[in-house]
C-alpha cells in the first residue's frame, strides 16, 4: 500500500454511469458545467459515454437525449486538465465509435467484459493501442465468477495489451473480505495496475474500495452525489474526505469537490440516490445494476413487483447486454402469478 496516494489515480463516473440515473437525458450544457466543476477541482479522468458504453443509444438501452460524441466533444473543450475516457462493450460498441471518440479526444478507453468473456476485447483493446489512447480492462460482474477464473480472464486482456484490469463490482454485490481476495489475486498474478469499480447497493461502496486500495489498487472509480446505477457508484467526495483522514495524499481539491456535488450535479438527479428495495434486491441478487430501471418498467407493465423479476435474474445469472430478456421474464412471472392465485 501506498499511503502517499501519488499512484492512485480517480476517474469520476457520474457522466456515464449517472446516465442511467437519469435515462441518458444528460444535456450538453449539463455535462459542459459538470467538467468545469471537476477539471477546476483537479479530477484524473471523466468517464462520458451512454451508460451503456458507446454505441448504447439505442430502443434496447435507451435512447440518448444528445448524441455521445457531441457530449465527448464537449467534455474536451471544457477539460483544461482532466483526460477524458469513456466506456466500451464489445457488441454494444464497436472500432468506429472508438476511433470516432478518439477523434473527439477522448485519452482513455476501458474495455468491459462479462468476468468470463474477455476474450472479446482484443481487437477493441488493441485498436485503443493503435490510436495512442490509454486502453483499460473491465471486468463487469466479478461476484459472478471463481477467483481463478477471474485471474485467467484479466491475463487474457493482459496479453491483449491492457494497462490496468478492473474488479468490477457491477451489481454491488461484493463484500470487502471478498474485494481483498480478488484484488489481491490479480495484483499477484498481473505485472499491469489493477483498478476497481463498486457499486453502493449493499451500502458497502466505500469500505469496498478502501480495501480494493489497500491490496493494491491503483485505479479507482467515484461517482459524485453516487450518482450512478442502482444506489449508485462510490460516493466520491465521500471516498476522498476518508481517504484524506487515512493519510492519502490526492491531488484533488476536496472542498470543490463537496462544493460541486451539491450545487452543479445535486440538482441533476431525479431522485435521491439512496438504497431503496430495487437497489437493495440488486445487491442481494447479484444482478446488473442497470438492469434496476428496465425491471422497474416491466413491473409496471405487467402489474407484478419489481423485485420478483430481480431475483429471477440473479437466479438466470444474466449479464449486461441481455436486457432484452426482461419483458419476457416479466410478462411469464405475470401468467404463473396469475395462475397461482386462481388456483
């Protein structure tokens, strides 16, 4: 562990991870204020892409308000400092949309996979290489799968050329005793940084990523307010004010910090970001925290509730990209329920 801190580098999530908590509704000027606020408070990176990852704006994912690349633009003019990056899914996104956010002047990509598909990344992950961006593994779901499994996948995108591999806590659903043991393997078996990504559904975000720090992380996500999926990211105003009372030395003003997150993005968010059911049942279930929303509609569809859906899609262990499977999963659990109560 490095107690100075100099080596751990933030990258703020609210504009791409936030993008689910607001639909992907994110106007330019809003994204425009937001870069300001976090490049004048000394941010690493700013992740901004549809929640989704590029190429997301679509009816399955849902529609972006403003195209990403106008946003990826903006990002850049406002950023004096901080390097933009954004988020890639193989199938969701493909080598155009990345050399078109390189183009726009994005510096960093990561490059996320289901834990046990990284196999997926090459060509992305090289082509980043290629265009002389920062190109980052992402492993989404990593409760999902053994630790071993986890550690032969990052070494797959080792080898394909990735800088840093994330344990990525898509469904927040990982405990601090069990980010320690995955850091820790990836950290001994890697010659490359690992980073890691949480999310709050367990209201463990924080505790989760100081023990991710300790084993040796060096790339770490906040999102500012938690906006984010679900209950949202690490709070990351929250992290740096802990961080700053352990002895971390990180170059980022925590006042502006505290500062921006009330009054530039607290008045973005439709709704408190707190740990409400859904968000909870995702944590418990295991499931995709951008599936919270989408499960939500259908619940609505159908007259059932929410967290019935959820917890069949923790039991199907489905994985980002198969929200297409929501509708028919609720409209069977509406027949059975209908059933069942005739009965």
């Amino acid at each position: 562990m490095n107690q100075s801190g100099k080596d751990i580098k933030i990258t703020e999530v609210c504009l791409r991870d936030g993008s689910h908590a607001v639909a992907h509704q994110f106007t330019e000027q809003q994204v425009r204020n937001v870069i300001r606020a976090l490049d004048e408070a000394g941010m690493h990176y700013i992740e901004v892409s549809h929640g989704d990852g590029l190429g997301g704006s679509t009816i399955q994912y849902g529609r972006s308000l403003v195209d990403e690349m106008k946003l990826i633009e903006a990002a850049v003019e406002e950023a004096k400092q901080s390097k933009i990056a954004v988020l890639l899914l193989p199938g969701i996104g493909t080598v155009h949309e990345l050399k078109e956010a390189c183009k726009c002047g994005a510096k960093l990509v990561r490059v996320a996979t289901h834990v046990t598909e990284a196999d997926v990344s090459a060509q992305h992950i090289n082509m980043a290489r290629e265009l002389g961006m920062e190109a980052l593994g992402f492993l989404m779901m990593a409760h999902s799968a053994p630790v071993e499994v986890l550690v032969e996948q990052a070494k797959l995108m080792e080898s394909y050329g990735a800088e840093a591999v994330y344990v990525t806590d898509s469904a927040g659903a990982l405990l601090p005793h069990e980010v320690r043991e995955r850091v820790k393997a990836l950290r001994d078996n890697l010659d490359i940084e690992v980073g890691f990504h949480g999310h709050n559904n367990l209201s463990v975000a924080v505790a989760n990523t100081l023990a991710a720090i300790e084993e040796g992380a060096t790339r770490i996500d906040g999102s500012v307010r938690c906006l984010g999926a679900g209950a949202g990211n690490t709070q990351t105003e929250v992290l740096l004010a802990v961080m700053d009372r352990m002895g971390y030395v990180i170059d980022i003003d925590l006042y502006k910090m505290m500062d921006l997150a009330e009054d530039v993005v607290g008045p973005l968010i439709p709704g408190s970001q707190e740990i409400k059911k859904g968000s909870l049942v995702l944590g418990y279930a295991g499931v995709y925290s951008s599936f919270l929303l989408h499960a939500e509609r259908a619940a609505r569809k159908f007259g059932i509730d929410p967290r019935d859906i959820l917890i069949e899609l923790g039991k199907m262990k489905v994985v980002g990209g198969q929200e297409d499977m929501i509708l028919d999963l609720a409209a069977n659990l509406a027949k059975k329920q209908t059933v069942e109560a005739g009965t």
